[in-house]
C-alpha cells in the first residue's frame, strides 16, 4: 500500500505518537510510584514517657526538653508525652515499667538500677578518678562504655531496654546537714540519705545509708528521719524545700562528681521505628546533652545566690573530708571489683581517665589563676 505523505496524514501520525509517549512516560512514573519503598511517613506514634522527678523539678524540665527535640525534629511522626514521676509508677519501679512495655520510655539515672547490679551505678555515679560528667559521657562514646552498658542491659540483666546517657551534671554536694560538716568523724552514726554507689561509699564512712527518691527527702529531713542528704544541685534543692529545714549547705564532694541521665526506652518499641527516627532520638539526646549543661551553668548559678538570700550557710567542704571520701572509694572498688563485670567496667574507666585527663591537665591552664586575677578582691 502506498504510504500517505499528505499534509493532513502527518499530523495525524504525529499527534499518535505524542499520545504514545505521553502513556510511556505517565507509565514509567506511574511504575516508579509503585517500585518506591513504602516509607511509612503518614504514621504517627505517641509514647509515654515518664520521669522520675517530681513536676516542678529541673530535672522534669530537662525530660521535657530532650522531648521537645525528639518531637520537633519527627514532625510529629514520633511525640514524646512526658509524665511526671509516680504518674504511672513510683520513680524506682521505672526501669520494670519500661521492660514490660507499660510505659515506652524514661528519664532517671542509672544510679536508681544499682540493685539489680552494682555495676549499673558505674554507670551513672561512678568513682572520682579524676575526670567529671563530661569526660564521662567521652567514655561512653569514644572509650568502650556503650559496648559495656548494653552488655549489662542486654546480656546479663536480658533488659528489653535501649538506653542513652545524656546531661553531663557538675559535681554533687555534699549536701544539707544540721550544724557545719568539719571531718569525716561526722559521718559516723549520721542518718545519710544518697543513692548508688556513694551509698557504699558513705557506708565505709560510718553513715548509717537510706536510699530515698527525690520528693521524700525534705520531709524526712524536717522528721528527723534523716540527719543530713544530699540531692543534686542548687535548683532542685530550692524547688524540693532544702533551705526551709536547714540552713547548712556543704559544696564539692568526690561522692557523686560526675553523673548523666539515663534516657531508656522499650527496645521492642524502639527496634520498630524507622531508622530515621531512631536517629532522631539518638541526636536529640547529644543535642539536649549540650543544651542541659548550659541551662544549667546558668540555673544552679542564680538559685545558689536565690539560696544565700534564705539564710543559708554555704560552705566548701574540707579537704580532710574529701580525702577520706577518696580512701573510701577504695575500698568500694576493691569489694566490688570481686565481680568480673564490674572489674572490666572499672579497668576501662580507669584506662581513659588515665589518658584523657593527663592530656587535660597538661593542656588547660588554670582557670583559678585567670578568674582571681579578674575577680578577686582583697
């Protein structure tokens, strides 16, 4: 058959094949929105989470904000529903809600665990071998810590648990006591309250230890339940009521001179969230990790003064004190050391601080030099 080459068959020939390629190219981008991974981005989730600290605390606010992170960051995908403690369960029971998947999540400190295991508070209030929470928290990440607290949750404990360490705290005080601390003879027979390992500590000390969550210490206090406790830092202890029951307040103390918040979550929950979620979490706990030691240089700085202003006597704890704080930690850490666990934990340690801090102490100069050069009056 002749082929028509006339005007009118030309742009009949070419008005078909624009038509099979527009259904060509629709085709592919249909077959392209079917082949794409199913990302379930349209998804949202809300976990509980609670807190072990009462709802005026600082420490609930920093929950809030690692949470504020996680929840802006998801888009919403994840929210983060912060509970205060003892709205699910009493503070001390959080880690067990967490496993059995009643709560999805919490915000504590490792401290808290140390009676399942000793080694959970190396942890969280570990010995003072010369670093703080920062160097600490380098430990985790860069020194082995993380492989060494997963093998505790997961393989020992076999915790349904993933958990991040974040919120490096400045050293602890010594804490609230009746009239001034001026040895370590004070210790003796004294009705102490603290929690972790410094329990031990304060043991061999002569203290007469009780392990109370962050609300019930004030009230005891002012029972005479207690003889003298330390918390935390200047603005939970003028939130808890500290100033009100004494007016005693010794500062530094090698007890608890480097701890973290433990932030942990189910780890069937966890292991189901995209990976980008996972990583939201992850980066929301470093990034709040900074942000808390900032908000709290500036915090405890105020509420220390806002505490001088209640009539309080605030006084640096003695020397001989601190170095029979140090003894004592030795004989902690050669009792416990029996177990293997905490011997690998404990070597490890060691071994950074070791590295970590002799290239700090050499590289940092004396900031007591610059600062009473500034400030110093006579």
């Amino acid at each position: 058959m002749k082929k028509d080459n006339s005007p009118d068959a030309k742009t009949s020939e070419r008005s078909k094949h624009s038509r099979r390629r527009f259904l060509q190219v629709a085709g592919l981008g249909a077959a392209a929105t079917v082949a794409a991974p199913q990302v379930s981005r349209a998804q949202t989730a809300t976990w509980k989470f609670q807190s072990t600290w009462p709802n005026r605390d600082i420490f609930h606010e920093f929950c809030n904000d690692f949470a504020k992170r996680v929840n802006d960051m998801s888009g919403g995908r994840l929210k983060i529903d912060v509970l205060a403690s003892g709205a699910v369960v009493p503070a001390f029971q959080l880690q067990d809600a967490v496993h059995a998947g009643i709560l999805d999540g919490g915000h504590g400190v490792a401290a808290y665990w140390y009676g399942k295991n000793k080694a959970f508070a190396l942890f969280g209030t570990g010995p003072s071998f010369g670093w703080n929470a920062n160097s600490f928290l380098g430990w985790m990440n860069y020194g082995g810590g993380y492989d060494l607290y997963n093998e505790l949750q997961q393989q020992i404990l076999k915790l349904n648990i993933v958990g991040f360490l974040s919120g490096p705290m400045p050293a602890q005080p010594l804490g609230w006591f009746k009239s001034e601390v001026t040895s370590a003879d004070a210790f003796k027979g004294l009705k102490y309250r603290t929690v972790g390992l410094a329990a031990d500590l304060n043991r061999q000390l002569g203290a007469a230890v009780t392990i109370l969550a962050g609300g019930e210490i004030v009230p005891a206090l002012e029972r005479g339940v207690i003889d003298g406790a330390e918390f935390n830092n200047p603005s939970s202890d003028l939130v808890l009521g500290f100033p009100d029951v004494s007016k005693n307040l010794m500062l530094q103390s090698y007890h608890q001179s480097g701890e973290t918040f433990e932030l942990i979550f189910n780890k069937a929950k966890y292991d189901g969230l995209p990976a980008e979620l996972k990583a939201i979490i992850k980066y929301a706990a470093e990034a709040e990790s900074a942000d808390m030691s900032w908000k709290a240089l500036d915090r405890y700085s105020k509420d220390l003064e806002a505490i001088k202003g209640r009539g309080v006597t605030v006084r640096k704890t003695p020397d001989s004190v601190l170095k029979a704080q140090l003894d004592a930690w030795n004989k902690v850490i050669e009792e416990f050391s029996k177990d293997p666990f905490f011997k690998k934990v404990i070597d490890s340690q060691k071994a950074w601080v070791q590295r970590t801090y002799a290239y700090e102490r050499l590289n940092e100069p004396s900031r007591d030099m610059a600062y009473d050069h500034f400030f110093k009056t006579a």
